[in-house]
C-alpha cells in the first residue's frame, strides 16, 4: 500500500513547487488529496482482482470451448481442452507483428490488420457452425473420421476455439470499458480527476520536458480524462432533489469540461506563455475541486465554436465508421434484390457480412469511445522528432 501511495506523496511536491514558482493565489487541502488518493488505490486493487478474476473466466470459456468441440468431433474431451490452450497460442502469435506495427507508429495499418484478421478467424468459424447446422460441407464429413482427417481437425479445432474467444474479447471489452468508465468517472469523480491533475502539474514540471512531444502527449491524455469526468461524472456526484439546481450544475459542468478541453488546444498549439497559464489552470481547477467551490469551475466564451467543430467531426468519425461496418451488407443486399447471388450462397454469404459487421463494430466501439483526436496529432510531432 505504501509503495502505491509513494507517487502522491512527488506530486505534492511538484504542486507545491508549481504553486511557489506561479505565485498562484490557492490554499490546496492536501489532507483531503491524500484521502482521495487513498479512495483511488483501493479502487485500483479492487480493480486488479476483477481483472483476475476475469483472466480465470476467459480460461474457463478457452477450455469449455475446447471440451464441446471435441465432444462434437467424437474426439477425446481432455485432449480438447489441451488442444484449444495450444492452437489457442498459435493463432494469436500473428498479433505480434500488429504489436510491432503499433510500437512503430503504424497504428492505422495495424488496426486494419487486427480487424482483417479476427473477421476471417470470425467468418471461418461462423461458416464451419453454418455447416454443422445445416447438415452439409466437408467439415460435417470429418465426424466420426478424424483419423484420416488430423491436419483438418487440428486447423478447424483452433479456429473454432480461437472465434469464441474473439467473440468472447469483442462483446466483454466495451462492457468492461463502460463499467471502467463508469467506476472512474461516477465513483470516485474528484479523487479521478484531482489525481489527473496533479499528474499534469508533475509533467509540466520543467520547461524542457513540457516541450517534448511525449510528454505533451501524456499531458493531453490526462487533460482529457478531466473533461471527462466533469462532464459524465462530477454533476452526479452531488444529488439534490432540486431539478433546476442539478440542471445547472450539470450545464456548469458540461462547460468546464468544454473549458478543458480548450487546453488540449493550446498544448497542441503550444507558445511561450503556454506553460505558465497551462500550469495556472491546472492549480486553479485542482483547487476548485478540493474546496468544493464548484461555483468557480472554468467556463470559456472561446469554448462554443469549439463544441460545434468537435460535434461535426465526432459526427463524420461516426457515420464513415457505420459506412465501412455496414458496406459488405449493403452490398450483399443490393445483390440479392438483383438476385445476383445463387440461393445456395446466400446464407453464407449473409453469414460473412455479419461476421464483418460484428467484429468492426463492436472493434470501434471499444477502440473510439473517445472523441479527442488530440493524442493523434501530437503523433505527428513525435514522428518527426
């Protein structure tokens, strides 16, 4: 518990240090930090053991998995479940060449990558399910047989195996993505975002590490997360039975974060004087949050024509992503009106489209639940470094 509490006690330093070299006017409550970031750490080892937890019951699906397929093939159901652990591994082992892509900037190429890869491994196992269904195709002639169709086995085992764990990972990671936001952003709101805070005071420490693009990126991923949880957390942290009271203070909130936001801006963007006034709000807004003074939250006039350009562009990311997972489908479906597509085709084919829809879609969504585009374009200026 200590060694995780060790990190509060630098960045009370650095604030104290930021405050002393700003001259900024506040009296920070570092008792109540110190408390909050008590909250924070509880939270994160209650948080580890649902991510064991977790790991257990992807194992568990892993090897069930393995025993039904087996026990479909009239196979031994131990050597099913021995079989899924290591055909398992070898289908994911091409995720590291998508890792390596990700490490050296190619992050586009790597997700289409990524993407291409899981729906074959999705649309291989949805048509092989197809078959057995239906009765027909040459994996349904394997039962019974597997003597003298091993290799066969051995590849649809895997890709049966490797599928359910996909669907497994593409349906649980945006629910464990909006229970992770739900925890950081509406349990402990202020501790999230104070903690974020004085994070970004720490970075923006020095002159020189302030202007590095790492370090930028790093302070915008921070300052981001505070906008977030003023504008999705911090209004529910208060209940009042007052409705106009509890609109305004979310409308007030709503606009701090948009305020925030303004920030990321001028990091980007960044001047002489960026530094300075960056680090004063940052005290400033880290002050209001710990006294409780919501009343003193930033509001931005520039911020209205940034909230309008941020809406148009989270609109177009949004329809040119329905656009690429709907495609396939509406081709499929012009080409059926047409009757282009033999009867015969028709299922699987649908079966394709689907399984393309299903693994882009719920991919995004886990991928794109933020809108700030911030953290790209500094990759810009780290690539150029």
């Amino acid at each position: 518990m200590r060694a995780r509490l060790k990190p509060g006690h630098w960045r009370q330093q650095a604030v104290r240090s930021v405050v002393t070299e700003l001259a900024v006017p506040v009296d920070l409550d570092f008792a109540h930090y110190r408390r909050l970031n008590l909250q924070l750490v509880l939270d994160e080892v209650r948080s580890d053991r649902r991510e064991s937890i977790g790991a257990g019951i992807f194992l568990f699906v892993i090897l069930a998995a393995g025993c039904f397929i087996a026990h479909h093939f009239h196979a031994p159901v131990a050597a099913g479940a021995v079989l899924s652990l290591f055909t398992y591994m070898l289908l994911l082992w091409p995720m590291a060449a998508v890792v390596e892509l990700t490490r050296r900037g190619s992050r586009r190429v790597a997700y289409l990558l990524f993407v291409l890869y899981h729906f074959m491994i999705e649309a291989t196992a949805a048509l092989i399910v197809y078959g057995e269904i239906v009765g027909r195709g040459p994996v349904h002639a394997m039962i019974g047989h597997l003597a003298d169709h091993r290799f066969q086995y051995f590849l649809v085992h895997g890709v049966l195996t490797y599928a359910c764990y996909v669907t497994a990972t593409l349906v649980s990671v945006p629910i464990g993505e909006l229970a992770d936001r739900h925890r950081r952003y509406r349990g402990h709101p202020t501790a999230t975002a104070v903690a974020a805070l004085f994070r970004c005071a720490e970075l923006a420490l020095d002159e020189k590490s302030f202007m590095d693009p790492d370090t930028r990126r790093r302070l915008v991923a921070d300052t981001h997360e505070v906008a977030s949880v003023l504008r999705h957390g911090l209004w529910r942290s208060i209940q009042v039975r007052s409705s106009s009271a509890s609109t305004e203070f979310r409308r007030r909130c709503v606009h701090a974060a948009q305020s925030v936001d303004l920030l990321c801006i001028q990091l980007v963007l960044a001047e002489r004087t960026t530094r300075r006034d960056y680090l004063e709000k940052v005290v400033k807004l880290a002050d209001t949050l710990l006294s409780g003074r919501y009343g003193e939250l930033p509001d931005d006039p520039e911020r209205a024509s940034h909230v309008v350009r941020s809406k148009l562009a989270a609109t177009g990311r949004f329809v040119g992503q329905l656009a690429v997972g709907l495609a396939p489908l509406a081709v499929y479906l012009l080409l059926r009106q047409f009757k282009l597509i033999p009867a015969a085709a028709e299922v699987p084919v649908l079966t394709l489209c689907v399984a393309w829809l299903a693994t882009y879609g719920l991919n995004a969504l886990s991928r794109h639940d933020s809108p700030s585009q911030f953290p790209n374009v500094l990759g810009i200026f780290g690539s150029t470094k």
